[in-house]
C-alpha cells in the first residue's frame, strides 16, 4: 500500500510540476516575450532603429506593448517604451513610419483607436514623444488598407 501511494504522489508531484512549468512558458510569451517586427537603419548605416512588440496585446480588443531600440553600430544608444491601441491588433511594420535627419530620427506610430503619436530620438540619447491631432499642421493618418501613410496639409 505504501508503494502504491508514493507512486500516486510522484505521479501528481510530475503533473504539478508540468503544469506550472506550461503556465511560466504561456506568461512569458503573452507578457514578456520580445519579437523584432520591423528594423530601419540610417542612411549612412551609421544608426539602426528597431520596432519590437512586446509580449501580445491584451486580450480579447486590448493595447500592445511595443519598443523602439536606438542603436549606433552595437552600442544602444536609447529604449522607449509605448502601447499601441490597435483594436487588438499585433504590432506590425505597417504602423510605424521612420525619418532620419541630422541629429535625430522621427517615429510616426499609428494605432485604430488612438491619435497619431510622434517619437524623436535624438542621437545624444534622449526622447520626445507627443500626440499628433487632426488639429496639428503636419497631421499624419495611416491608410488602413494598405499601410500607406499620407501627410495631409
């Protein structure tokens, strides 16, 4: 009888053990997980900015965490955290539209159910992230059909 019972543990002891072990894995891929979706690099090849989706978006019609990573040659340079809301959807390579300039590069980010958000990193390494309204002069809107951006003036 003993025999039969230090079996029947080590049998749910197993069990346990794979479950919890399943459950890290899920949490880990909805909430942590980095997937590269898109990367631009400047026009001198001096600079490479990188879109990153972070985890999944948040379920059943959430917001998407997302990433842009500021890279001069391997060194990084500057992080910057945002949400996408995008009626549930993933963060693509159709959401972002990048610009470099001299000293700077320009992130357009645009979701379904948010205003136009513009991200500049500056080379030195700081940030600046402001909302785009309609009411603004250089308003950007995304074509949801094909992921073209217009500029309307």
């Amino acid at each position: 009888m003993k025999k039969f019972i230090k079996i029947l543990l080590c049998i749910m002891g197993s069990l346990i053990a794979l479950i919890v072990v399943f459950g890290f894995c899920i949490s880990y891929t909805v909430n942590y997980k980095k997937t590269i979706c898109d990367t631009s690099v400047s026009p001198d090849d001096k600079y490479e900015l990188t879109l990153q989706a972070v985890g999944e978006p948040e379920w059943p019609f959430g917001s998407a965490s997302g990433r842009l990573v500021l890279m001069e040659g391997k060194e990084k340079i500057s992080q910057t955290d945002f949400e996408l809301r995008n009626d549930g959807g993933s963060i693509t390579s159709n959401c972002w539209k990048v610009t470099w300039y001299e000293d700077y590069v320009e992130v357009i980010l645009s979701g379904e159910e948010q205003f136009d958000e513009r991200i500049t990193l500056y080379f030195d390494g700081s940030v600046d992230m402001q909302q785009i309204t309609e009411g603004d002069d250089d308003y950007v809107t995304a074509d949801e059909a094909c992921g073209q951006f217009v500029v309307t003036k």
